[in-house]
C-alpha cells in the first residue's frame, strides 16, 4: 500500500510516500517512492521541494499561509502528470504522522480517534513548540484526505518501558506528580528500528538479546535495550540532556544557570537558547554544528575542533559504558543517525580500550562502512558492533501497516505512583 508520511514542523511539512505492507516489511524491501518538503510556511516565498528516484529534483515557490494549502500543494505536486508520481491522491491509502510527545499516554502507535487527538493536544504542554506544529499538519491532512486511516507515531513512546528507577529525577516527587516531569526521550522510532533490523542482520531474536543503540545525528541519543524494551536513554525531559549535540549542550551542572544568569545578566529566554542553539559541537568548536565541519578543522589542526571531537566521543563512551553496566553486559552496540552511520573516526575514537568489556573493533571493516549496515568487529569479539542506517519515515510508514493489521506490539503498563 501507498503510505504519505508527514512530519510536520511550525513552518515546514516533510514528507514520503512509501510503498510496504507486511510481506515488503519481512523482506526489507519497502520502497521509498517519493520524499520531499515544503518549507517558510507563512511566508511569501514557501518553497516545495520533490525528489522522486531516478528523475531530477523539482522545485516550485509560491505563498504558502499554513499547513492545509502546504499539504494541498503537495498532493497536487504528486498528481501532477509531469513532475508527479501518482495518478489521483486516492492511490495514498493512509497516512502516518510524527508525532514528537505522546508523554505517559502512549507507549505505541494508535489510529487518530478523535479521542486520541484529544490527548494528543493534552501532552503539549509538554512539548509545546512541537505537538501543536504536529496537530496542525494532522487537522490539515485530515479535512484533505478524511476518507483514510491517520496514525500518529510517537518519537517518545518506545521508552515508556523504562521502569521508575530510570525515569525519575532526583527532585521533589511532587513535581512529577504535578507536571508528569521526568525522562521521556526521544528518538524511540529510530532506536526501536535499528535494533531490529541489528538483529534481522545477526540472525538473533531480539527478545532474547541485550543492545546499546546510539543514535548520532545533529540530535544525539542512547538507548539500553533489555529483551527488545527500553530500560533507559539519554535524552530526558526534553532532548536536551545526555550527549554532546550539534548545538545542545547535553548534560551539565544544572547550578551552571543560575550561576550564569547572575553572573551575565541572561534572562531564562537567553539560556535556553544558549543551551539548545549556541552549545554542542558549535559552541565548543566554534567551527560548525555540523561532525563534517569539525573533522575537516580538525585534520587541519584546529584544537577547539579537535577538543569537541574528543568530548563527544568521550561522552558516547562513557554512556555506552553506563549503559553495559546497567544492562549487566551487551551483547551488541548499534550506530546509525548521520554521525553514527557515516563517520569511522567517531566510532573508531569511541570504542578505542573496550576489548575488556568485550568490544574487538576490526578497524578496516571500521574504516570501509559508510553509509551502509552491517558488523564492524571482529569474528571473536564477544561483543557485536553494527552500523545500521536509520530511516524514520519507513518506520512511521511500517507502524501504520502494524496498527491497521492490529500488530502493533503492546507493551506492559509502565511502573506507575500515587
Ligand atoms: P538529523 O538529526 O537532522 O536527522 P542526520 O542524522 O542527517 O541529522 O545527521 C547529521 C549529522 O551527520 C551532521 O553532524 C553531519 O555532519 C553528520 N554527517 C553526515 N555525513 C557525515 C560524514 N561523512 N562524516 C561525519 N559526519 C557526517
């Protein structure tokens, strides 16, 4: 089946046609058919962008006010005989959605009742520059196309199987009482993804096995990975917190913002944007965001380039060590974002003194795989690493499949309080 995938930002709709069903799913041959964006919604000069494989990439700009006219304009695109791929829009049989927060209600992906929808606005409070941008797409799509199934998948669900323990901060419990605040992170669909498809490729069954999963992308994050639920992961409340990011900071002394504020005169505004824009591999390098960048003023003997490096690094080792001891021992550590996928240094860095937990990196398999999947140790080592590309959107497309076949996995309730 066509499956339109959306992804909808304040200002931007990306978006995919995927062709999978159940059959496609086991064999891994789900086909990307068409992907592109619309972007600078609310402005006069919205651009779409349409790439479909094997012809060139089209583009067009018109004023674009909001969300309904941007998915509007894309569906037209897609129909459209010359630079389209379909013939009508009833050819797109349902539609997944990205949905950022789906706080301590959802812990899988679910058809949008209009109950759900419901509690869907009710977690945006706690992301609230994100599930209203998400809402807005999913309102625009449905008056569009409200003859077929919407699902809504959440980045935050595969981890609601963290037990208390993990997800709890050390503050008063009355504010997790009140606010619901605690660990939620991110990423789910893609941790949930890799390591799947990391034990598709060892031929493991993946409740039986142990994994780390690092997602390295211009937002970074770990999972640890217990007989195929998450126990824990690195980003928290909001993705700010964990491993060094493109531009977020991850962990910190949290007394560093008060200290600041009163030192620097800087309103909580101007933290936080410190914090998640000014921070990370930017505001240490003062290079780049972007791991390429940083490399490349690195190799020329950059040292701030190079101490961003190595902090990031060190700060991905340290995790996945935290996370083999809370594990009682990994049986394998999966790479994937574009970082993880693309980068040998990273990995190569990151690993380098892990024989004793069991990790024999085979560095020329470490050097040759980039921008492919598959094992990078060696024969022996007892520990299995993996590079695994991630791809969200076949996952939220998949996810659709699952639930309008009523096999979305069920997860057991998560360790609740009074
Ligand atoms: P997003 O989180 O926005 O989806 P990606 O997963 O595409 O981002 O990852 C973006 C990051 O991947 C950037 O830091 C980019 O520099 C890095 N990256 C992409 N290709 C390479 C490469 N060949 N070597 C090192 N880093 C790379």
């Amino acid at each position: 089946m066509k499956i339109l995938v959306l992804n909808s930002g304040s200002s931007s709709v990306k978006f995919q046609i995927i062709e999978t069903d159940l059959k496609r799913m086991k064999a891994h041959q789900d086909t990307m058919l068409a992907t592109g964006l619309v972007e600078k919604i609310g402005l006069s000069d919205s651009r779409l962008v349409l790439k479909i494989p094997g012809k060139s990439t089209y583009q067009d700009y018109h004023e674009i006010l909001e969300h309904r006219a941007a998915i509007e304009w894309v569906l037209r695109t897609l129909v459209d005989p010359e630079h389209g791929l379909l013939k009508n829009v009833e050819e797109i049989e349902a539609v997944g959605h990205r949905v950022v927060h789906g706080g301590e209600e959802f812990a899988s992906s679910v058809l949008m009742t209009p109950d759900v929808v419901e509690m869907i606005e009710s977690c945006s409070v706690l992301a609230p520059l994100h599930n209203p941008a998400n809402l807005r797409g999913y309102h625009a799509a449905h008056a569009i196309l409200p003859d077929v199934p919407h699902v809504a998948v959440f980045d935050t669900a595969y981890h609601q199987t963290m037990p208390a323990h993990a997800y709890l901060y050390g503050i008063p419990f009355q504010f997790y009482k009140k606010h619901h605040l605690r660990r939620y992170g991110f990423h789910g669909t893609s941790h949930r993804f890799v390591s799947f498809r990391a034990c598709q490729i060892l031929g493991w069954k993946r409740p039986e096995k142990k994994l780390i999963t690092c997602h390295l992308g211009n937002g970074c994050s770990l999972a640890a990975i217990d007989h195929g639920k998450s126990i824990d992961t690195s980003m928290g409340f909001t993705p700010l917190e964990g491993l060094l990011m493109g531009t977020r900071s991850g962990d910190l002394d949290p007394a560093i913002i008060p200290w600041l504020m009163a030192m620097e005169e800087m309103t909580l505004h101007q933290i936080n944007t410190m914090l998640n824009k000014h921070s990370g591999l930017y505001g240490v390098s003062g290079v780049s965001s972007d791991m390429r960048e940083v490399l490349k003023a690195r190799a020329k003997g950059n040292q701030r380039a190079d101490v961003a490096f190595r902090m990031f690094c060190y700060r991905l080792k340290k995790y996945i060590g935290a996370y083999a001891a809370a594990l009682g021992g990994p049986d394998a550590v999966i790479f994937t974002g574009g970082i993880g996928e693309n980068s040998p240094e990273v990995r190569e860095w990151t690993l380098e003194g892990m024989e004793y937990m069991g990790i024999e990196l085979d560095h020329e398999k470490n050097a040759a795989m980039v921008g492919d999947e598959g094992e990078i140790t060696t024969p022996d080592s007892k520990v299995k690493v993996l590079v695994v590309p991630t791809n969200e959107e076949k996952v939220i497309a998949r996810d659709v499949v699952r639930v309008l076949n009523g096999l979305m996995p069920t997860f057991d309730p998560p360790e609740t309080f009074d």
